[in-house]
C-alpha cells in the first residue's frame, strides 16, 4: 500500500496510491531509519482503517501518542481526523491565574511579597516560557541568580523559593502543569539572626521626645511596649478597646483572624503605654471609632510610614536599626520573656513560642553583664554559690539551719557513717517475727 523510500542522507519520504490515479508523499526530512519505518507502519495501518472502516484500539493507541504536528499533517492528507491540540501552558498564564484564584484571601503584604517573587520568575525565565521547560536546574539557577545577580538576602530568596512551589504546586491541582521543579530547591532559613537588635529604652525615649505629635508617640509606644504588629494593629485599634479598669487592651489582628479566637487578644496596659494612651483617649473627637485618625491610618500601610519614622530616629540623633517596628515589637518580647513565663508572653503579643524563639528573641548586653556579675538568676549571686547557700539569703542574712533528725543526719555525731563498707543484716529491714 505505502511504500518507505530513502532519499540519502538520513532523509526518507512515504508515498501510496488514492484511487486509481491519485498519488500522495509525505516527506519525513532527516530522520532515523527506526521512526521512518515507525511512521510508515501507522499510515499503512491508517490507510487499511480507512479502507474498511474500522480503527483497532492497538492503531488508536499509536495515533494518540504522535506529536501534535504529526497528526496535523496526517489529518491534511485525510488519514485521520484533527486531533485537540492541549494549549501549552506559559509561566505567565500559570501567575496570572494563580493571583485571580487567591487574590481575595491574602492580605495586602503577602500579595505584595509575591508579586515581587512573579517579576522575579519573569525577569529570569521569561513570560512566555512553557511550563513544561522549566527544569530543577532552571529552578535552582532561578536561586543562584537572586543571590549572586540580585544581592538579595537569604530570608528573601528563602521566601521567595517557597511562593514559587506553591504557585507550582496550585498549578498541579489545577491540572495546568505536571511536576514542581521547586520541590528540590534548598529554601534555606527564613529568619536572619544578623537583623534582630534589641532597641534600648534610652533611644526610645529620644525617639518619643522626637516625634511631631501624640499620634505618633502612641505608635511607638504601642510597638515597643506594648509589643503590637505595626503598622496593621495600632491602625485597627478602637477607642473602647481600652479596658482602663480591668487594665487590658484589646488588639485585634488581621495576621491572625483566621485563627481560632478570630485575632482577637488582650495584652496588659503596661506602664509606659498608660501615659501614651491617656494622652490620645483624652484627644479623640467625639464619636470616633479609631484611636488613631484616618490621616495617619490611610497613608500608614506602605514605603510612606517607614519613610516619615526615619526622619523622627533622625531627628532623635539616634542610629536606625533593622526592620524598623520588628524590631521594637522583638525588643519588647524580649524583655518580657526576661521577666514573665514565655507562654504568657506570647499569649500578649499574640505568636508561638517557636516564632518567638526563632524571630523575635535576641539576647542584650545587659543579660552578659548580669550573668558575669551572677546577679538576676535563680541561682544567686557568685558569693552565695561559693558559700553553698541558697539565692537570696547571703544580702538578707535569713539562713535556715538544715533540719537534724536523729540518727539519720550526717550532723549528728551519733548518726553511724555508713560510708565505710558497713552492710545490712541478711535479715533486712523487716521486723523479726516473734511467736
């Protein structure tokens, strides 16, 4: 029916016969022998099936696992029907359809770090790249080059590492794309030891004096004494969140209202927030809602805030630190954890023990020069441990005499030292039995 010829030079070409006149040639191009003959038994097979009218599953088999242009070609000839070409998926497709599915459930932050981490994957990859390119070497390239090319930090590159395996993980759910080639990509740490410094209540307290009105001491205040996620929950906080006769406050957070309790907290009114406190309850209008005004709330969620506290730090004549009001809300779990069990401290400012551990606590310099002095322990000052006596009781001179009881403390001469290689009676310790 077909026949397979051989033009030389590893190109070959299939022509039959349609009809008694009508002749028809496909021509392969530079192939291996092994397909050449692959594609001229499946139109021999094609051409049989058409003549009697009947595809058997092993022809049907075959004929779906050719290529897309292939079965264009074949069905151009009239030897088969078109087949449905799927539409190849393209990196921007895959973000563009992640952000409409889940745009509605992420908060303005988290939305902004991933679209950061979508330019990234554009810049390197390309908006048009097929899904179905993208390889575990692409992918790890994807990390080197934020690192060596971007200069980016590895608590960024860690984050943005994680966003690309979950957009590729939805796009396996969604059937878009086969595979993650993230899920072999180290992460890393997300946390940076190096970025977490504890800000003293000495350059607080110049900061404060520094800033342009209440508003703003207030929000300080809130972020290093009160230990609050800003600029998020000093922004939602109302004015009849503040019990002043039970001495709590309510914080509500947006981070954490889909937890159980809603992102609903209390904290103490601490001491250095009472003043703050008073200073903006007394000066609210009447019938307003916030504590803070809209003005600062409206203009407080971006780059803008940050931009306007770094002029108050310098206008303080203090030195910046990292990660601005993190690091006044880890300055204040940190001196609370010093103080008040961790579980209860992390029940005020609202994490877990672990995120506390791992992002929030640092150790200060105040901390070496205690423990060096032997001084704020539970094991008493250095004087005391030489001494062998309990902490506390060398300033105040209350020390308790052990207790004697007689015949068994190693005081009382008459106790017998059993130290000496003196046994026990085969007896026991049972009394003798007396009939």
């Amino acid at each position: 029916m077909a026949s397979l010829i051989d033009d030389g030079e590893g190109k070959y070409r299939i022509s039959w016969t349609v009809g008694p006149e009508k002749r028809r040639t496909m021509r392969l191009g530079k192939i291996s022998r092994r397909q050449a003959v692959i594609v001229h038994n499946l139109i021999e097979g094609l051409i049989s099936a058409k003549m009697t009218g009947r595809v058997d599953d092993g022809l049907a088999k075959d004929l779906a696992r050719v290529s897309p242009n292939l079965r264009d070609r074949l069905a151009k000839l009239q030897l088969c029907e078109p087949g449905e070409r799927k539409v190849e998926t393209t990196l921007l497709m895959l973000l563009d359809e992640y952000r409409r599915q889940t745009e509605g459930n992420k908060k303005s932050t988290t939305l902004v770090t991933q679209m950061q981490t979508r330019k990234a994957l554009i810049d390197f990859l390309g908006e048009k790249t097929l899904l179905t390119s993208v390889t575990a070497l692409e992918a790890s390239r994807w990390r080197v080059w934020q690192q060596d090319e971007r200069g980016l930090a590895q608590s960024t590159i860690a984050r943005r590492v994680k966003q690309a395996r979950q957009f590729w993980r939805k796009g396996n759910e969604w059937g878009l794309v086969a595979g993650n080639p993230f899920s072999s990509v180290r992460a890393g740490a997300m946390d940076n030891p190096d970025r977490l410094e504890f800000v003293s209540r000495e350059v607080v307290a110049k900061v404060m004096e520094a800033c342009p009105d209440r508003h703003w001491r207030l929000l300080v205040a809130l972020a290093r004494f009160g230990g609050l996620r800003t600029p998020s929950e000093p922004f939602a906080m109302r004015v009849d969140d503040i019990d002043w006769a039970a001495g709590k406050l309510r914080v509500r957070s947006s981070k954490t209202e889909h937890l159980r309790g809603g992102g609903i907290r209390y904290c103490p009114i601490f001491p250095e927030l009472k003043g703050p406190l008073l200073e903006s309850y007394e000066g609210v209008a009447e019938g307003a809602e916030f504590l803070l005004p809209g003005e600062l709330r409206g203009r407080g969620t971006g780059a803008n805030l940050r931009t306007r506290f770094m002029k108050i730090i310098r206008r303080a004549g203090v030195k910046s630190w990292p990660r601005l009001f993190h690091g006044l809300r880890g300055s204040r779990q940190t001196e609370l954890a010093a103080e008040w069990p961790l579980h209860v401290v992390c029940q005020w400012l609202g994490n877990s023990e672990a995120v506390a551990a791992k992002h929030y606590l640092t150790v200060r310099e105040e901390d070496y020069r205690k423990a060096a002095a032997g001084k704020g322990t539970q094991f008493g000052t250095q004087s005391e441990l030489d001494r062998g006596l309990p902490a506390g009781t060398a300033e105040t001179g209350n020390v308790k005499k052990p207790p004697v009881i007689e015949g068994f403390s190693r005081l009382d001469p008459k106790c017998p030292d059993l130290s000496k290689g003196r046994k026990m009676t085969p007896r026991g310790v049972e009394p003798l039995f007396v009939g």
